[in-house]
C-alpha cells in the first residue's frame, strides 16, 4: 500500500497549487488532503508489494504440489489398475 510518505507529498503537492492568496489555508487543505486520500486508499483494501510477492510464492509452491500429488495419484492409479486394462 502507499506509504505514509508518499501520501505526505501527495498532499503536498495538491496543496501546492492552492493560489498564492490562500497561503493561510495551505496547512489545513494539505492536511485534509492527506486524510482524504489516506481514508481512500484505506477502503480500497490494498496489500503490500512485500504481502502480494509472498502470496505469489505461496501459490507457486502450491501450484507445484498439486502438479506432484496429481503426478502421483495417476501412478497409484495405474498401479492399481488389472492388466490388460
């Protein structure tokens, strides 16, 4: 998910382009900015790059078992079978 940081210059950036006679408001619009985008990214139930890299290992280690256990199955299967079947 987006770092604290870059939300941080999200909002920075948004409130960068408040016109110059609003400069009192540039506090308060950069930190409504940065609540508004972090309450966003918070319902779009993002994961990290860290989470999404081991869940893709998880399922390449899973996929591989299953190609082995069905490898197997079928073994077991043709050993079980009568000859000449």
């Amino acid at each position: 998910m987006t770092g604290r940081q870059d939300i941080d210059q999200i909002a920075l950036r948004l409130a960068s382009l408040v016109p110059p006679g609003m400069v009192d408001a540039h506090t308060d619009l950069r930190a409504n900015f940065r609540d508004i985008l972090a309450q966003g990214l918070r319902h779009l139930e993002l994961v990290t790059r860290e989470e999404f890299d081991v869940q893709t290992q998880v399922l390449a280690r899973t996929r591989a078992r299953v190609e082995e256990l069905e490898t197997r199955v079928a073994e077991l299967e043709a050993a079980m079978s009568p000859p000449g079947t």
